[in-house]
C-alpha cells in the first residue's frame, strides 16, 4: 500500500478546487443560461420565421434506375424570400425496403458547386444503419404515371403507396384506399442551405458566451415539415424530461412560448424534470398514434437539430372530424443531408418493426444484467466493496453487480486502479464471482494529458485525438483537468482502442468486469454548452458539427466491440452508455443521466424510459433514488417499488448524498426494499423472454398502454402507468403520503392484482387505496407469466431452480404465455440453442409447445415447474382433475392445494411433476 506521491498533491487540490467550483454552479441546478435556445441559433430561429409556402420547388427527370427512383428537384424561378440565395438544383432519389418501409435522400448535385467548394462534401451517417440493409430492399421497375401528370406513384407494400407531387413538390404516403398516412414538404416548408463562396461583406462566425465558433464551411442547414395523419398524438424523438408521454404542441395557437424540441447531447447539470432541451442522447424518431393507426418518421442525421410540433389550427384550420385528424410537425438540422426513413405501421409493433428493421434491435443483455445493479459515486475502496456486498448477503436482498465509479481510477486515467483504495483489483472481482456476482467500472472518454500517462502517450503519437480549428489535439476540461478525446468517428481508433479491455491491456480485470461510458455527449466542462465546439476536426475533415450526436454512439459501440473481443465473439458485452443515438440499442442499454432525489423526477422516469422504448432502445432505466440529493424513505421505496419494473434496474447517488443501500433506513423500509426486488427477480424469466422479443422483433420491454390497446383512446395520454410485455400494468405512486389513486384499466378483459389475485374489471378506472407494501400492479386475464420464486445472492445463482407458472384465465377460461431460455451469456442462441415454448390454457388443459422444435442436443435444459397458479377458476367449478401426459405417456397425478388466501379463485398445483421445455399437456378442470 504505497502512499500517494507527492507530486501529485497540488494537482489533487487543484482539482478539488474546481470540481467544488462546478458543484458549487450544479448546488443552484439548472443553469439556463448555459444552453443555447432556438432564437440564439440562426438556422433555428430562421425556419422558425419562413411562411409556408415560400419557397417552393418543382420534381423533374423522375426516372427509375438501379431499382430506385431518383429525380431533380428545382427551386420555381418565381419562389423565394427577396433576400434568400437561390438553390441550385438538388438530387433526389426514392427507395423502397420490406416490411412497409419508404426512404427519402436530397443531397446537393456537387457537379453544380463552383470549383473552391468540390471538395467539401456534406456529412452523411454511417454505421448507424444495418449493413445488410440493401437486401431488404424493394425493386422499383419503373415510374407509374398517374393519368393526372403532376403524380407519381409507387408501391410500398400492401395496401400502401407513395406519391409525388410534381409541383409544387410533395411527397405522401396513403393507403390504396385513399387515407393519408405521411408526408413531406405539404406546407412548403423544405429548405436546404447550400455550401457556397463567401461573399465580401460576410461574416460565417457565431457567438455563444464566451465561445466563438469559425463555421468554416457556412451555412449548411435543412429543415421541412412532416405531418402524421390519422393522428391523435406524436410521441418519441428523445431525449428529453417530461412527466408527459405525449409530445407538447411547441408552436402555434394557445402555446404560450416554448422551445423547439431539441435534439443535442449535452451534458445537462441537474437537469429539469419538464423541459423540451435536449439532454445526453438523440434519436431523431418520432412515432405517431391515433385510433386507427400508427407510423413512424426518422431522420438520420446526427447534427443539431429542432423539432416543433405545430398546435392544432396553426395553419388556421382545424380538424374537428375524427378522420381529419392530422399533426404537423417542422424539422430542422444545422448541416448534413436529409436521409428519412417513412414507416407506415400500421399497428404500433409494426412500426417498431420497421424502424429496428433499419437501425438495429435490441442486444441481447447477459441475463445478471437484468438483476438488480448496486452504484455509487463512489464505493471508495475494497473494504467499502466488500461491505456493500456482505450487506447484501447479511440482509438476505439478492443483487448481481457492483459498481465503480471514476474514483477507482489512478487519478481518472481509466483502465488504471488507485493502488492505495484498489491494490488487489483481481481478488475483489473473482470473490464477487463466486457469489455469482459481476462488477462494472467507469471508461469516459477524456484522456488525462500527462506526459506519464501512457494511454496519453500513444494517443498523442498517433495523432488520435480529436483536433481543433486549427489542426491541433483538441485541449478541454474534464475530471482528470486538461483532457483531450478519441477521435471515434476514425474506424482505425476506435478498433485501436478495442484492444485497450483486453485482460492483457486492462491490467487488473477479470472475464467478470463490464463497462459503463459516462459523459460521452461528450461532456467538456469549458466548451461550449459543456461539450465540444462545433467546429472541432474529425477523421476525413468532418466537422464536429455535423456528427455531434454521434459521437457518444461511436464510444460505446467500441467499448462493446471491445468487451466482445476480450472473449473472443463468444461472451454477450455489457455496456451502460449515456450519450446514445439511433442504433445505439445494438450496443447495450442506457440510463437518464443524473437526475434528482425528488418525486417529479420519480414521475418523469416513467415517460423517459418509455420515449426510449418507443424508439427501439429496450434496455434503459432511471437511477433509482435519484442521482442529487437524498430521498427520504419513502420516495426511496416509491422507487425501488418502480425502479424493480425498469428494464434496468439499477441504484446510484452522487457523492455528496448521504449512503442509502437498501438496509440503511430502518428494518421496515429494508423490508419493503426487499420485496419490490424480490418482485424484479420473481419475473426474471418474464423479463429474459421480453428481451427476447424485444432483440427480435423491436417490441420494448416497458410498453406505453396505448402500444398494447392501440384503439382504446382513453390509453394515449398515460404517462403514470405503463405495460411490462404484454401481461403486467403497473400504477406508480409518485406523491408524499398518497391514500388512494385512479388507476385506468383498458381493455375487454379483468386484471388481477398481481399479489393478491383479486379481480378487477378492464375498460374502467378505478379508485383504489395505495398501500406502503407496493405499488398497484396487475397481470392480464388471458396470459401466463413464467417465474422463479427461490431467492438468492444472485440470478446466476437461480438458473437451476425450479419455475412457477401464473395462469390468468379470462371470461372463456383461456389464457396464453411464453417462455425463452437460452445459456444466458453465450451467442449459442444465434445457432439455435435455446428453448422457446408456447403455453396454452384451453378447454381445461394446459399445454407447453416448443415454437420452433430446436435439435435437443444443442441446449439441454431440464427444470421442474414446481408451482401452477391459476386464478380466475370460477367457483361453482366442482371438478378439478390433474392429468398430465409427457410425450403420450401418462405420468401419475399431482396434488392439488387450494390456496388459502383473500381469494377464493386461487389455486395452486404443486409439483406438477412436469418440465420446462418439454412438449407437455395437463388435463386440469
Ligand atoms: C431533364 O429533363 C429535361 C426535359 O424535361 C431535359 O431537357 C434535361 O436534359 C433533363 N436533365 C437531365 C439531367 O436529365
Ligand atoms: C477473497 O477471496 C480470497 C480467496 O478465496 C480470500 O482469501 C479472501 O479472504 C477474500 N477476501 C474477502 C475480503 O472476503
Ligand atoms: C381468452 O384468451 C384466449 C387465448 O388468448 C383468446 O383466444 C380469447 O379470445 C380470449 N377470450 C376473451 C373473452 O377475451
Ligand atoms: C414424474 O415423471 C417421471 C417421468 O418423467 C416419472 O418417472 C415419475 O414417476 C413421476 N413422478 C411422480 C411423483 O409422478
């Protein structure tokens, strides 16, 4: 245990200097000031001031080739504002995928640029996008020409198509029978700033505070307006805190003054509960919902961008009738091309379909990651490790990962330990282990510039670092003080920087250490709006701008890489990130950043987690507790009772809270504590088989109600229940001392109380008392929910118990439910070693189908059920028989208890005596 070398002391006390300045800043929250608004943005406040209609343009040469439609389209010689500079012609091009899946490109003709600009090409996503993307795609033959010759038709898939409108330029999609669904340019708002020369008199520079930014190449930006039709609400485009699940008018009659939505990772202190600000991520997709319908809208494009959503009556008309119904909305992005995908839906599953069929689904997570994950800023040493996690055992509350935060490190040079607090790194994660346990640490993205630092060394030599303006290593502020950042955008860094988790490169970790990328937006406390310039220089000239909110997607896309090539493409990564953009679900999950200990933020988690959902990214939760400020019990409970519900489920605080693990605040609130966890490992097998569906077919695991109800109106505006799967509804409590709450219901069918069993009617609400034991949560009539209900240290530690199966029966005493099981860490699943079965309860018998017959030595799996639950059995029933039959053998009778309990339709079958995976059937009423 060496002490910590002298020279490092006043480096130390410089540090502490400033982090107590910034926290000092961060002590009075939100700082508005520090963020830029609409009206500060050129490109922001100029589209916000265009009239409709303004400038307009003409579609001409539409012709088919290679399977795509491509075209020109013109600005009218006689369109446009006195002081605009004409467009030169832009290039079209139209291109249809499987599934219900239109995309539209405009990008400049570089033929037509004056010969000084040739070189700059505008900036386009990539990676982002699956590669195998062009095999999806549908084979445009030729241009149907409408009998009216200012149209163009074409198929999309069926029961839909797309046309354009020649002049002025249009492009919808409506279903063969007429209906609208989407479009683009209806109001006249496109406009596509084009690079040109300077003109004499011209300045390009823009100010911000004390930041000045060249803006070398001009004024570059794209905005058009988009409308949904058939829609009620729009809903997605995170990442944003609201306690509203639908997305606010931003503009337009009866809206007050409010900002655009704004797309924009940053590094947000204390961050406002309800505020249209962009946060640390971006996923420019928005989804729209009414009675009808559902489709989606994306723009793949990764600078700044703005999002308003016009209010009802804006163009001064309104749409009273059902089937007018119809929202508009304006986007807006600083630089890049417009490349937009149009998904037509139209059930709201279909549209998630579509959007993940284009940017990815969910990866499948290790199984631990869906325990319940312990953090702080910071656990301080081994000892304090070691009592956190003996904490747990002693208190008998299961958890499976312990975290570090940035204080493990030698002075925040990541993949180093701090000798003195962390001298036997190796010890500590391979004692976690044999519980069954993991451990995550901290890797950001500022490199500590120390001369000694060898990662800083190779950096430097190599010329990897991000460069500024004029073409040296970009020099910002962050923890470790001077700092510079990983150009990500360069394929060769970030394979280089893969390399750096090996076990071999990052001294001191084990198979059992994942990774968490923190401050990724990427936070750089004395940029401009605490990140990056715009006009740093990436790998091929691209300016910061235009790929902005990329930049976190790259760093967590190389750790995971990273983590997949320490076990040689055979272990499932583990990667919590901050900063995200579309695609970034293929890279692990996501929290909401540092929110606060309070109850509004409790309640806007819900929303938060669900935007993220709706938008492909499965696997997010909220920090429980809230990050600043010490909850008191009560909102703690509040929140383990929600958290447990979030598809990650994780705990962590700042380190100027007080400690709250779960044991510390009374026997009662640990007890409570307790259970809501114990709820979270009850349904893990639940959980594992959503994650699956969701690394599918796109489904999020937390669904918004309206997602699993789409024509039930009541379900659109929900934002403080939400659906697990399609089985559990879950009310949170978010008020002090709340004695009673109005829970809504949808649907035709009952709902059970998830803990007592007891029966309430769907298509109602209803007002029921809040207890301090839970939070209202029901299962479905019609579903069977699989289970596990032995407690552990850990869910490695429960892979052989025995399972339970819940059998909620509806009104014809049916009910259905799935399972999937796989190795839970391994890609075996890939070459089909997992089981998948189908349960049926139906005419008394219940009945477990594999779904896809899998080759039985590929994943050998044999596990009891060792309990049945059924509720809903009516009463008079008199004859209860248990028959069970296992590949047309009769096996024998089980005994059958009736539950006591508050309800008299409950009833248990123990040992069943039949298996998780097998093909069975039991004869049961
Ligand atoms: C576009 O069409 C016009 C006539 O409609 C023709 O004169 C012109 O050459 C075409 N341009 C291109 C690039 O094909
Ligand atoms: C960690 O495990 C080692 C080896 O089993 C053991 O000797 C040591 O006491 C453990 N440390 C703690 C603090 O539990
Ligand atoms: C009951 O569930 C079965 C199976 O899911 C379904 O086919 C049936 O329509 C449901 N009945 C009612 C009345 O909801
Ligand atoms: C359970 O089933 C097995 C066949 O899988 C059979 O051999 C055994 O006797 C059964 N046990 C009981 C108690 O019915």
């Amino acid at each position: 245990m060496s002490s910590v070398p002298a020279i490092k002391l006043p480096s130390i006390f410089l540090l502490l200097l400033l982090l107590f300045s910034i926290h000092f800043t961060s002590i009075h929250s939100w700082k508005k000031e520090e963020f830029r608004p609409c009206n500060e943005a050129p490109f922001c406040k100029r589209t916000r001031s265009r009239k409709p209609h303004t400038t307009t343009f003409t579609v001409s040469n539409l012709s088919a080739l290679d399977g795509k439609l491509k075209a020109r389209l013109h600005q009218n010689s006689e369109s446009g504002s006195q002081d605009s500079v004409p467009i030169r012609p832009l290039l079209l091009e139209l291109s249809v995928y499987r599934g219900g899946i239109m995309r539209l490109k405009i990008d400049e003709d570089y033929n037509l640029r004056p010969d000084s600009l040739k070189e700059k090409t505008r900036f386009q996503v990539q990676d982002v996008l699956l590669q195998d993307l062009d095999d999806m795609r549908v084979w445009i033959p030729k241009v149907e020409r409408s009998k009216d010759p200012s149209f163009s038709t074409f198929y999309i898939k069926h029961g839909f198509e797309a046309v354009v409108k020649h002049n002025p330029f249009e492009i919808f999609v409506r279903t063969t029978a007429g209906d609208r669904v989407l479009s683009i340019n209806s109001h006249g708002l496109f406009d596509f700033e084009q690079l040109r020369e300077k003109k004499e008199e011209e300045t390009w520079e823009e100010r911000f505070r004390s930041h000045t930014d060249t803006r070398p190449n001009g004024p570059q930006s794209i905005s058009f307006d988009v409308s949904f039709y058939g829609a009620n609400f729009v809903y997605g485009i995170p990442q944003h805190a609201s306690t509203s699940l639908p997305l606010q008018s931003t503009i337009g009659p009866g809206v007050d003054h409010s900002e655009p939505y704004r797309l924009f990772n940053l590094d947000v202190f204390e961050y406002l509960h309800e505020s249209p600000f962009g946060i640390y991520g971006s996923i420019p997709f928005m989804v729209a919902h009414g009675r009808k319908r559902s489709s989606g809208f994306f723009w793949l494009n990764a600078a700044e961008m703005q999002i308003d959503v016009l209010a009802e009556g804006w163009d001064g008309q309104t749409h009273s009738e059902e089937h007018e119904k119809r929202i508009d909305t304006v986007w807006m992005s600083e630089a890049g091309i417009v490349d937009a995908f149009f998904f037509v839906g139209p059930e709201p599953k279909e549209v998630l379909r579509q959007y993940t069929s284009v940017t990815g689904t969910q990866a499948m997570p290790p199984q631990f990651a869906m325990g319940y994950h312990q953090c702080r800023w910071n656990y301080r040493d081994e000892a304090d490790v070691y009592g956190v996690d003996a904490g747990f055992d002693d208190h008998d509350i299961p958890y499976d990962v312990l975290w570090l935060d940035i204080e493990h490190t030698d002075g925040k040079r990541y993949f180093t330990w701090d000798k003195a607090s962390f001298p036997n790194p190796v010890e500590m994660q391979n004692n976690l282990t044999a519980k069954g346990r993991q451990m995550v640490t901290i890797v950001d993205p500022h490199i500590k510039r120390d001369e000694s630092f060898s990662l800083h060394k190779e950096f430097t030599q190599k010329g990897y670092y991000t460069k500024d303006a004029s073409g040296k290593d970009f020099d910002g502020w962050c923890w470790p003080g001077s700092s510079s950042y990983p150009d990500m955008l360069n394929p060769e860094i970030r394979e280089w920087w893969e390399d750096k988790f090996s076990l071999k490169n990052y001294v001191g970790s084990t198979p059992s250490l994942y990774i968490w990328n923190d401050m990724n937006e990427p936070s750089v406390f004395n940029g401009p709006e605490l990140t990056m310039p715009r006009d740093l220089v990436h790998y091929g000239g691209v300016e910061h701008r235009e790929m902005h909110n990329l930049y976190g997607f790259y760093f967590q896309m190389a750790s995971s890489n990273g983590l997949l090539k320490r076990g040689d493409g055979k272990i499932r990564p583990f990667v919590l990130t901050r900063a995200f953009f579309a695609g970034s679900q293929r890279y692990g999950a996501m929290w909401t950043g540092d929110n606060t200990a309070d109850w509004d933020h409790l309640k806007a988690s819900v929303p938060m987690v669900l935007t993220i959902g709706l938008t492909g990214f499965a696997f997010s939760g909220a920090d429980i507790g809230g990050f600043f400020g010490n909850p008191g019990a009560e909102l703690l409970v509040r929140w383990y009772q929600l958290g447990s519900f979030y598809p990650f489920f994780r705990a962590h605080a700042h380190h100027d809270s007080s400690r709250r693990e779960p044991w510390l605040f009374g026997e009662r609130n640990t007890a409570l504590i307790r259970e809501a966890i114990h709820v979270r490992y009850s349904l893990l097998p639940y959980y594992y088989t959503l994650f699956r569906e969701a690394s599918v077919n796109g489904s999020p695991v937390m669904r918004p109600l309206w997602y699993e109800f789409p024509s039930d109106t009541e379900t659109f505006t929900k934002s403080e229940s939400f659906m697990i799967g399609n089985s559990i509804l879950v009310q949170g409590i978010y008020i002090q001392g709340q004695k009673t709450v109005s829970v809504y219901l949808p649907g035709g069918q009952s709902w059970y109380d998830l803990r007592s069993g007891v029966t309430f009617s769907g298509g109602m609400s209803h007002d029921l008392k809040v207890s301090e034991d839970n939070i209202p949560s029901f299962q479905k009539a019609g579903t069977i929910i699989p289970k596990k209900e032995r407690f552990r240290r850990s869910s490695t530690q429960m892979v052989d118990d025995p399972y339970t199966l819940v059998i909620a029966l509806n009104d014809t005493l049916c009910a259905e439910g799935e399972i999937y099981i796989d190795d839970g860490k391994s890609f075996e699943y890939e070459q089909g070693a997992y089981i998948h079965s189908y349960f049926l309860f139906s005419n008394g018998i219940l009945s477990s189908t594999n779904i896809i017959p899998t080759h039985p030595s590929k994943f050998s799996f044999n596990r009891l059920i060792e309990r049945i639950v059924l509720l809903g059995i009516p009463s008079e029933s008199k004859r209860i028989l248990i028959e069970s039959a296992r590949h047309d053998l009769d096996m024998g009778v089980g005994p059958l208890t009736l539950r006591t309990g508050s309800n008299p339709v409950a009833f248990v079958i123990k040992k069943p005596n039949v298996s998780i995976g097998d093909d069975w059937s039991l004869r049961i009423l």
